[in-house]
C-alpha cells in the first residue's frame, strides 16, 4: 500500500467531500445503505428523498450527473431480473398497458430497483471521491482483518498487471494468425488461460520472496494514519443522519 493507484471510478477534486477521512465516509455510506434497506418499499417518496440526498452531495462533491449515471449501468443485470418478477411471480394481478401483472412482483421489482440504485449510486459517489489506496487505509483504521485488506491491496496493486499480461498474450495470439471463431478454438483459448494462472502464481511467488527479505512478517506497516476529527465525523453523518430521518417518517407516515 505504499504507493497511490489512481482508478477510473476516482474524480480528482478537492471538495469538502474529497477532503474527508476515507473511514468516515466509508462508514457513513455503509450506514446510509443500512437505512435504505430497512425503508418500507411503500414510502415510495422516501426513495426520493434519499436520491435528492446523494444528488446534494454529488453537487458538493462537483461530480456530475453525466458521470454517476454512466457507472450506474453496473446494475444493468439486476433490473433485467427485476423486470421479469411482475411476470413470474404469483399473487392478485392488474393491467398495466393492456399486460396482466403480479402486483407482488411489481412491488418487489420496485423494491429491488429502488434500494439496488440507490446503494450502487451512494458507492459509485463513494469510488469517485475517494482514491483506492485511501478506501484500503480506511478499511485498516476501520480494524477490517489485517489478511482481507492485505488481499485487497494486492488486488488493486497487481489486477493491472495481469490485465497488461493478458493483452500481450492476445496481441502474440493475433500476431501468428489465430482469431477465436468458434468451438473449436476453445482449446487454445483453455491453455492460454492455464498459462496466465501458472504466470500469475509464479509473480505472486516471486513478490511473496522478495517482500519477505526485506522483512515481511505478515502485516503491512501504516503508512498514512489519518485520524478523523469530530467535526469530520460530525460532517460525514449528516448523510445517514438525514436518511435515518426520512425513513422514520416513512415507516410513521
């Protein structure tokens, strides 16, 4: 985790937003996602209270819509399965444009489309505002297990990496003449992949040895070690503090 991994989800900025602990945000996101899960799918209007929610701190953070929306297209195998409940799932049925409909399906494919943006916008805001290397050093200030983060920093550090191996391997491919066309060129396509993972082992072996004589003990040092204010962290929960509001309501209303 020494050195900084800019990623494509990450919008350079230097907004209130930007400028908070990762711990902070990650906690107040995590918390504001526990509470759109626990809103009544019939509080229709709570759903639209928490979107004008992240639309504000998308307009604080400076992150357009443009860009939230496009990587909201993630969720795009989720509403495919959504929208099939109002035709498979039993129960009382209504017209919707001439077409008999579940009326638990609709409601459930809502509840599935409502909750499942919202969570995947508040992360997509989450990703934009905050670099990877400080989300890892926030899951450490967090005390996530010491072998999870590990992982996950050397996924970050190395998934590049194999992803560069991948395209020379493609580009040797094409350059004698082979092009996968069908069946029968999944054998090549089968070794190749045997390859990558036999040269992936070998660099993770070589890694693992070489951090081990220069003192490697199974931990990784903190390098970074931000402490949050309280007013930092008093900044971070009007997110969650605000939606716990709206939900409330829905669940009284």
């Amino acid at each position: 985790m020494g050195a900084g991994h800019a990623h494509k989800l990450y919008r350079h900025g230097h907004s209130p937003v930007h400028a908070l602990p990762a711990h902070c945000k990650l906690v107040a996101v995590l918390c504001f996602v526990l509470v759109v899960v626990s809103t009544p799918r019939e509080a229709v209007w709570a759903f639209g209270g928490y979107a004008l929610l992240l639309a504000a701190v998308a307009a604080v953070a400076g992150v357009p819509a443009g860009f939230v929306l496009k990587r909201l297209l993630i969720e795009v195998p989720f509403v495919a399965f959504a929208l099939l409940m109002p035709f498979v799932v039993p129960g009382g049925r209504t017209e919707v444009l001439g077409v008999a409909l579940s009326v638990p399906g609709l409601w459930g494919a809502w509840n599935i489309l409502a909750k499942g943006t919202l969570g995947v916008a508040a992360s997509v805001l989450l990703a934009s505002t905050t670099e990877l290397r400080s989300v890892l050093l926030g899951l450490q200030r967090l005390r996530l297990p010491s072998l999870l983060v590990q992982i996950a920093s050397f996924m970050v550090r190395y998934g590049d990496v194999i992803a560069d191996e991948m395209r020379r391997m493609s580009i040797a491919r094409r350059s004698r003449g082979f092009e996968a066309r069908g069946v029968r060129h999944w054998g090549v396509l089968a070794k190749t992949a045997g390859a990558l993972f036999i040269r992936s082992y070998e660099r993770g072996e070589r890694v693992h040895l070489a951090m081990v004589s220069r003192g490697y003990t199974g931990t990784m040092p903190v390098l970074d070690d931000v402490r949050a204010t309280p007013a930092q962290w008093s900044y971070a929960a009007v997110l969650p503090a605000t939606a716990l509001a709206v939900c409330l309501l829905g669940w009284m209303l």
